[in-house]
C-alpha cells in the first residue's frame, strides 16, 4: 500500500534520494582510497630493504 501511494502521488523526498545517492558514491571513493592505500602499502612492503638488518651490525 505505502508503495502504491509513493509511486500514484510522487512522495519520496529528496533527502532519501539525495542520501542513497551520496551513499553510493562514498562507497566508490572509500573503496577506492583503501584500494590505492593498500597498493601502495604493499608496494612499499615489497621493496623494503632486507639487508637492513646486516648493514646495522657492520
């Protein structure tokens, strides 16, 4: 019944569509950061210096 009153008379208000639609592109930008971030991060982990350690006794 909600439904079909929403859909007859056009009562969705605009902070609803504005909400979903603010929510789903915070959803692709945080995705993405953590996706850039933790490239980055790994990147960084691979190309550490592993000698580190027998350059510090030396």
């Amino acid at each position: 019944m909600v439904n079909g009153y929403c859909e007859v008379y056009h009562d969705r208000s605009y902070i609803d569509i504005h909400f979903w639609g603010v929510l789903a592109e915070m959803v692709i930008y945080v995705g993405g950061a953590l996706t850039v971030a933790c490239t980055l991060g790994w990147g960084l982990y691979l190309l550490r210096d592993k000698n580190k350690d027998k350059k510090e006794d030396e």
